[in-house]
C-alpha cells in the first residue's frame, strides 16, 4: 500500500495510491498520515477499508503532493552508512553508526523548490532510504525485533552545506537543519511492500548527469540494527523518520565537480519507492 499526502502546504489531504494506480481518500479514517494515525493501527485500517471498497475516490489532478508523513516528531539521520562514501569523502569507516539530526520542518514535498541558504558555498545532494516508524522503540533487545516497529520507507534527499557543516561548527547541524533541506515521498510505502530493504537501488542526477547509483545492500549498518541501535539511545515514537545514509557520489567527494545553485534541477529514485525532482532556488 502506498500512502500519499495531497494539497497546498499545511492543508494536505490523506490518500492512498491503489495497486490499480486509482487514488482513494482515506480522510473518513484520519484527518493526516502523522505519528497519531500510525500508532493507532491506521495502516491496518486504510487496508481494510480500502480492500472492503469502503473508500471515495480522490481526485488528485494538479494537486502538489507533500511529504507523506506530516511533520515528524524528529528526524534522525546515519552519516557514512556506505563505504564508498565514507571513503570518497576521506573519512573512516565506523565502527558504529553515526548519529545527527535533522530539523523536523526541513520536510518538504518531492518535488517543492529547495532553497540555497544565503552565503552557501557547498549545498550537495544525498539520496537517502527513509525509514517511517509506526510502533514506539524503546530499548529493542536486538535487530530481529526492529523492522515490527517499521510502518513503511520513503526516498529522502538529505540536502546539506558543506562549509555550514564541516567548517563553522565540529558538530553537523548548521549544514543539515537549513529550510527546505529534506525533501521527502512522493509515496509512503508500507513495510509489507518491500521484501528487502537492503536490496534497494537508489539513484540521483542533477541537471541530467548521474551522481549517484548504489544499492542498499552496501549500508554498512543495515536498516534493522539502525533501528535498534537508535532505541538503546532514545525512543522513537509513531512518525518519527530515519534517513539511512548515501552512497558514493556527492559533490562533497567529487573533487572539481560544481556544488547546487539556484536553477539546477535534482532528480532521484529508489526501486519501488518513487521518484523525486526538485529545482532549487535561493534563499
């Protein structure tokens, strides 16, 4: 089942994308697709109510499509979950996995303009698998017990300035937490829909050239130990979001290739998840 949120920003209507390619409105079940419609089991009921026909049609016609999850409580990212990447960009390859954060209204729909901070020097592309969580982690005993507290993956693009992130400040925020750096979709795809979450491939272009082209399967840290590791350090509750890492490609390790401006158009897709196109603009 795939979940989307339809509508101008701040005013997006629930609906879910049928195997048929028809879009069904799910508002009689639940006013948003936030942390309180996936802890009370409204995934299990959209698939019912959808199955029984009991849901209008939607028509979502020139509609902008917004992130599918609503703003979440917060967005925790892993940095260099992919060894090409870590060794592209000069870096070790950890030995656990690393943990920042993204500012939660850095969500954006998919294909919404990113801006280009003022001052940015170094604003770079990272596809991402997103990981929604629909159960509250707290304390897992192991990675077996992590994807049950898993309501579905997204494609994010973890947008980031270089010179904010690795020169202004030994922490990571200031290049990651900047308006608009995380778009998020199109679709939220339930977990039973992807036998494998690491056998994904994921890809990105920008301005028509390939960046990025990798696979999942190369995460140093697999998507259920993320899981499970985060929650021996903090809970994560319903519609809390996971953005796992990027492969090899970014302009950060890309010596002499240019970084985004405004006009540039990113293009990015993960088997099974959708595609994305977002053109920047300046701040």
């Amino acid at each position: 089942m795939k979940l989307m949120r339809l509508g101008p920003i701040g005013a997006e209507r629930p609906a879910v994308l049928a195997d048929d390619g028809r879009l069904y409105d799910i508002s009689p079940l639940t006013t948003d697709i936030d942390g309180a419609f996936l802890a009370s089991d409204g995934l299990a009921r959209a698939a019912h109510a959808l199955a029984a026909g009991e849901l209008p049609p939607f028509d979502g016609e020139g509609l902008r499509v917004g992130a599918p999850v609503a703003r979440p409580g917060k967005v925790v990212c892993i940095g260099l979950n992919y060894r090409d990447h870590a060794e592209e960009t000069g870096a070790r390859i950890p030995e656990r996995p690393v943990v920042f954060m993204k500012a939660p209204d850095t969500v954006v729909g998919p294909y919404d303009t990113v801006l280009v901070p003022r001052e940015s020097e170094k604003t770079d592309w990272e596809v991402e698998l997103a990981v929604v969580i629909g159960k509250r982690a707290r304390y897992l005993d192991g990675p077996d017990d992590a994807l049950a507290a898993v309501a579905g993956y997204t494609i994010s693009n973890d947008v980031s300035e270089r010179a904010f992130q690795l020169e202004l400040s030994p922490q990571w925020d200031l290049g990651k937490s900047c308006e608009t750096f995380n778009p998020m979709g199109p679709w939220l795809v339930t977990r039973d829909q992807v036998d494998d979450p690491q056998g994904l491939g994921l890809r990105l272009s920008v301005n028509g050239v390939r960046r990025q082209d990798g696979t999942t399967k190369n995460m140093i840290f697999g998507v259920a130990h993320i899981v499970w590791y985060l929650s021996q350090y903090m809970v994560l509750e319903p519609g809390d979001v996971v953005n796992t890492g990027t492969p090899a490609g970014v302009a950060l390790g890309l010596p002499g290739t240019p970084y985004l401006r405004a006009g540039d158009v990113v293009e990015l897709e993960i088997d099974g998840l959708g595609s994305q196109r977002q053109t920047f603009g300046q701040a």
